[in-house]
C-alpha cells in the first residue's frame, strides 16, 4: 500500500509578482498519516495545498503522488487521487442542487448514471446528509455546505484528503461533527488549519511552516505543547495542553 | 390586435405547468419600464403610427419574456444547458450561461454586503459618493475574479476537462412531437391568417 505517499523534494513557489511563498521544501507524509500544516497568515499553508495538489506548478523541486513524478502531462491522473477541499465551501458547490455538486466528479469520470447516483448517496451518507441530497446547495448552513463540499470530493474515492482549514467558520457542533468524521476516514492526510486543537485530536504528525520554510516536523504533541516554539512561529500553544 | 392571441400561448403553458401567474407577472413588469423607455420616442416623431409601434414592442416583450420565464421554470436550467448542447451550442457558453445562473446569487449578496459596509461608514452620507463608486465596482471585480479562480480550481480537482455532464439522457417521445407540432401550428397560423377576425365574423356570423 505504498503508492498512497506524498513526497516533496526541495519544492520552491515563486508567485508572478515575484513573491516566494514556499522555499526548498521537503518531507514525506505516509500512507494512513495525518499531518497537519500551521503556521501564521501568509506563512504558505494554502500554496502548499495547492502545489501538492497540482493546481500551481512548482518553481523547482519535485513532488512525488504514489512514487510518481508530477509533470504537465500527468497532472490530470494524479489529481484524481487527490481529495482537495478548499477553505471556504461555496467556491465548491458550483451546481444548483446538492446531487449535482456531489455527482460533478464522479460524470466527469465518465461514469454511468446509475453508478454516479451509488457513488453520490454513499458518499452523503458517509457525512451523514444523505436527507440534503436534492436541496438547492446556496440554501444550506454553512456546516452543511462544508459537509457536502467533503462529499462531494469523497464521491470521486481519493486516496488522499488535503484540507484547507476545514473548521473555519464552523459553530461548535458542526465543528465536533467534522472532527468525528476525519477521525473516521482511513487517507492520508494533509489538514492546514489554525484550530490547534482540532490538530492536536486529528494529526499524529504537525508541520510548522514560517515564511514559506519549514520550520519544524514532528510528533503534534511534543510540538503543541513547546510555548517557545509555538510563539516563535507566531502561534500560542492550545488551552487544553496549557492547563496540563 | 392580431398579437393578443399569441398570449394564449404563456397563459395556456402558465396553468398547465402549475406556475402562479403572479409569479410570471411580477418579472414582466420588471421589464416593461425598460421597454417602455425605449420606445418612448416612436409617437414623438410617428404621432399616428409610433403609438402602435410602441404598443406593438410592449406586446411582443411582454410575449417574449413571460416565454422565456416559462421555459426557465417549467424545464429547468440544467435541462436547458442540456438541450443547448444538443443544439450544437459551444460547451464554453453553455456553461458560462448555467454559472451565471448559479452564481447570480452569490454575486447579488456580495454586492449587497459590500454596499452596507460603505453605508455604516458613511452615515452622514446619502447613498453612495460617486468618487467611491470606482473602487468599489474594481474591488468587486478583483473579488469576481478571485472567486472565479478558485471555482475553476475546484472544478478541474473534481476532473473537469471543458465537457459539462448533466446526467442527463433525455430521449424525445410522442407527446414531445406532438407539444412541437401542435405549437408550430398554432404559430404559423396565427402568423399568416389573421385567427382573431377569422373568429369574429365566425361569432357574428353564428349569431346573426
């Protein structure tokens, strides 16, 4: 089960305006492991989610999906293993009903109509808003279109998830609900977030970027919990390991 | 008087397809002070004829647009990208149309948030200064943009390779035929034979 790596190797994003965002990155993210990426605003979390993803082509370095180079050419292939679910939902419920945004993926790989209904129900069902499915997608609460944003990225059975912030803007009911539903899913990981305690109860591992470097790598706990660390990354340690 | 029984045409679709007439009528009228202005001038300059001719554009709006609503509601604007295709229309307009649609929404309240944050900062003010006009229509625009990046992101990550998929796989039936038949008949008559005279003498001549 090897193939379900991520691998970035001295990665490089320069911005046209001449911005680096991302300098000589490199690391490794397993298949099963979580990781969550923080850091302060502007640090490069949500480039970095876009490089992996293939949305923006590195200025140098190489980023290896299963083993497999990224290139022009097999950039589409790739991204189909990729789940990305982007920071705020509506910029991906781009259909009128929540059918149609979930099923988006699935016809465009060419699937039939019978197998892309299977996989659109499985997939609101494992969020659990299978009862949202014909609902106009702009009617939804926002803990409901998050919802069906990871639905409909879960309908195209990616081998990885990367997730840009996926508790922002959440109240806390919604929030736990994304929490338990992460917990649950068996892919490889990439979460970007500034919910420290959501990282803290989701990833194993946690990637600390600063101005587009990384800063430090390793378990979340021993991380977390380093209060020079954390506020020389710009970040306070989570109130749960503060009272510890 | 030769346009008005066309209107037999949005009414009779009206009550069939269940759609309340308040509904259609409310989104004419929207329209007809737009149509009206433009033709405003025609009894300036023609004062017998211009009179019919505005009439005549205020009827033919009127007939146009209350069809076009009725062909929104009762089919659907995925059914209609559908059919667009079908007709041959570019992949790329058809979906700029159904995006549109979708985000028609979205845009309006943006706009709306944004006129508010300037009028809690301009309480004084009545309405908004033309001077800040500019900046917020181009800030407006940078964020159209931005979004519909991301949107296009989104899309070509769920495998979006330029063909739209609807799921669509209608097939035309009898009943399809016989709508399209009966319509075009209705239609040409109405155009060539002048239906509402032909009807009158009928009437005066049944009574007499």
């Amino acid at each position: 089960m090897s193939h379900h790596i991520i691998e970035l190797k001295d990665v490089s994003f320069c911005y046209p305006d001449g911005f680096f965002a991302i300098r000589n990155i490199s690391f490794t993210i397993l298949h099963g492991e979580t990781v969550g990426v923080i850091g302060a605003n502007g640090s490069g979390k949500s480039t970095l989610l876009r490089l992996i993803s293939g949305i923006y082509p590195p200025t140098s370095g190489e980023i290896l999906i299963g083993n497999i180079k990224m290139t022009n050419k097999n950039v589409n292939q790739l991204r189909k293993r990729l789940g990305f679910i982007f920071q705020n939902p509506e910029d991906q419920l781009f259909m009128t009903t929540v059918f149609d945004d979930v099923a988006f993926g699935p016809r465009n790989f060419g699937l039939s109509e019978i197998e892309v209904e299977k996989k659109v129900d499985e997939a609101l069902e494992k969020v659990g808003i299978l009862h949202l499915k014909d609902r106009f997608s702009h009617r939804l609460s926002d803990g409901e279109k998050h919802l069906a944003a990871i639905a409909s990225v879960l309908s195209m059975d990616p081998e990885m998830l990367l997730m840009d912030e996926p508790t922002s803007q959440l109240d806390p009911k919604a929030r736990r609900r994304i929490i338990e539903l992460l917990k649950q899913f068996p892919h490889s990981k990439i979460i970007t977030s500034h919910d420290l305690e959501m990282i803290l109860e989701i990833c194993s591992r946690v990637i600390i970027l600063k101005d587009g470097k990384i800063l430090v790598d390793s378990f979340s706990l021993d991380i977390l919990k380093d209060e020079k660390l954390m506020e020389s990354a710009l970040l306070e340690v989570p109130i749960s390991l503060k009272s510890k | 008087m030769s346009l008005l029984p066309f209107f037999s045409f949005p009414l009779i679709i009206t009550a069939l397809g269940e759609i309340p007439f308040s509904f259609i009528l409310s989104r004419v009228l929207i329209i007809e002070p737009f149509i009206f202005f433009l033709g405003i001038l025609n009894p300036v300059f023609e004062p017998v004829r211009g009179w019919l001719s505005l009439s005549s554009i205020l009827l033919k709006t009127t007939l146009t647009v209350s069809s076009a609503l009725l062909l929104v509601s009762t089919t659907g604007i995925h059914r209609i990208g559908y059919a667009l295709r079908l007709l041959f229309v570019p992949k790329l307009f058809v979906f700029q149309l159904l995006l549109i649609y979708k985000y028609m929404m979205v845009l309006i309240s943006d706009v709306g948030k944004t006129i508010l944050a300037c009028k809690l900062r301009s309480l004084d003010i009545k309405g908004i200064p033309v001077s800040t006009w500019g900046p917020l229509l181009g800030n407006l625009i940078l964020r159209t943009y931005k979004r519909a990046e991301r949107i296009y992101y989104a899309m070509i990550l769920k495998g979006f390779e330029g063909e739209y998929h609807t799921g669509t796989n209608l097939k035309f039936s009898y009943l399809d035929l016989i709508y399209v038949l009966f319509w075009s008949c209705f239609f040409i008559s109405f155009r060539f034979f002048n239906i509402s005279s032909i009807l009158g003498r009928f009437v005066i001549g049944v009574f007499s």
